[in-house]
C-alpha cells in the first residue's frame, strides 16, 4: 500500500474545512491537492475523527500485509 504523504491530522483539517464556508477549491488549493483527492477522502474518510482515521489507516496496511504473506 502507498504511504500518504498527509497525515491524519491534515485529511481530518481538510475535510472540516467544507464544513466552514470555506471553498472546496480554496482548500484543494491552499493542500496542494486536486479535488479529486479531497472528494476521494471525503467518501473513505468522511465524519471520522483523527483517532478513527488513524486506527483505520492501520487496519487498513495490517490486512495488506496479511494478503501478502
């Protein structure tokens, strides 16, 4: 699996951003990232909080590695 270069805390920042009257635009902008990647966040990652971000993250490489072994 490929490391994110963001961390939670940055995935978790730009998806409450939307929350604000911030634009998508503005934050895909100010991240350095398309909105193609913030959408795809938003559908894996959205309504979770830093902890649960992380805890799936990890899940997500342990059953990686599971498949490979």
């Amino acid at each position: 699996m490929k490391k994110s270069k963001f961390t939670e805390s940055l995935i978790v920042f730009a998806l409450k951003q939307s929350e604000t009257d911030v634009k998508v635009e503005e934050t895909c902008r100010k991240m350095g990232i398309s909105e193609a990647t913030y959408y795809n966040w938003k559908k894996k990652y959205g309504g979770l909080g830093i902890s649960d971000l992380r805890r799936l993250r990890q899940l997500e490489e342990e059953n990686s590695q599971l498949k490979n072994w």
